[in-house]
C-alpha cells in the first residue's frame, strides 16, 4: 500500500512520499492516509480518478474487515483442553464479557480457520494494490485491474 500510496500522490521519486507513510507506525491510520489522497484528482481524468478512488476504498474497508478479525483471534482470551489421547481443543474465553472473545465464539470458524482467512484475504488484497500500482504506473495501453473475490469464510461447528 505504501508503493500506492506514493503513486497516489503522484509517483515520481518516492523518497519522501515513503518516509511520511512509514512515518505513521498504525496500518489503519495509514490506510486512511492512502483513502484521503485517493479523494483528491490528481494527473488522471475525473472518471478514472473516481475508480481510483472508490477501489482504494473498498480495499479499505477490506482490510480493516480482515484487521478485525486478526485481533479478534489475536487478542481473545483462550482456554485449552485435551479431547481424547490425541485431540486438544483451544476455545475463547466468551463467559467473561471480553468481547473479542465472544464474536470469535459467534463465529464458529475455528482459530486456525480465522488465521487463513485472514492470511488469504490478505494476499489477494497485496496483489489488487500491487496491479493497481501497477496500473498508474504504466506506459501505453492499459486496463484497469478487476476488482478480486475475497475467500468465503464460511461456517463450522468448532470454535
């Protein structure tokens, strides 16, 4: 996002596009940095800034999606037991009103299941940025990348 966010304003040498982007430490508060650039036209036509702009905000609103699930598997207390000689089953602690906690119990997707996903949805995002970086930086004929499908989440009994 950060190569983005350079070619966002403008592209040319990066130096100091990157050392203001890394200057902020928060991945969302960096990604609301890209959004805000992404608002304002730049070199493009209006339509092709309008695509711009509303495609950085939906990988936006993506990644913030995928940043809260992360910390809900991250950050859920966790209680462990063993099922059988072979089986250990690791649960969140929901009883206890730690939020978190309860929308990982909720989801009964299985902490490893949360991790992929999040890991999947994760790259398929890094390589939509990547094309559309791409994109602005192209000579010639070009065609704007088609926006990706996200993993299904999907539902399972373990939690």
């Amino acid at each position: 996002m950060g190569l983005l966010f350079c070619s966002v304003m403008g592209g040319g040498i990066s130096n100091q596009f990157l050392a203001v982007w890394h200057a902020i430490s928060n991945d969302r508060a960096q990604r609301g940095m890209l959004e805000a650039a992404a608002r304002e036209p730049l070199r493009l036509g209006q339509d092709l800034w309008d695509i711009i702009s509303n495609e950085v905000h939906w990988i936006n609103v993506e990644a913030t999606k995928i940043e809260d699930i992360r910390n809900d598997a991250l950050h859920s207390p966790l209680w462990g037991y063993q099922r059988g000689e072979k089986e250990t089953i690791i649960i969140p602690v929901a009883g206890l009103g730690h939020r978190r906690a309860k929308k990982l119990q909720e989801a009964k997707r299985g902490l490893l299941a949360e991790f992929r996903y999040c890991r999947d949805a994760a790259l398929i995002l890094t390589d939509y940025v990547k094309d559309i970086e791409e994109f602005l930086g192209a000579r010639g004929p070009r065609t704007w990348p088609e926006r990706p499908s996200l993993p299904n989440r999907g539902k399972t009994n373990r939690c």
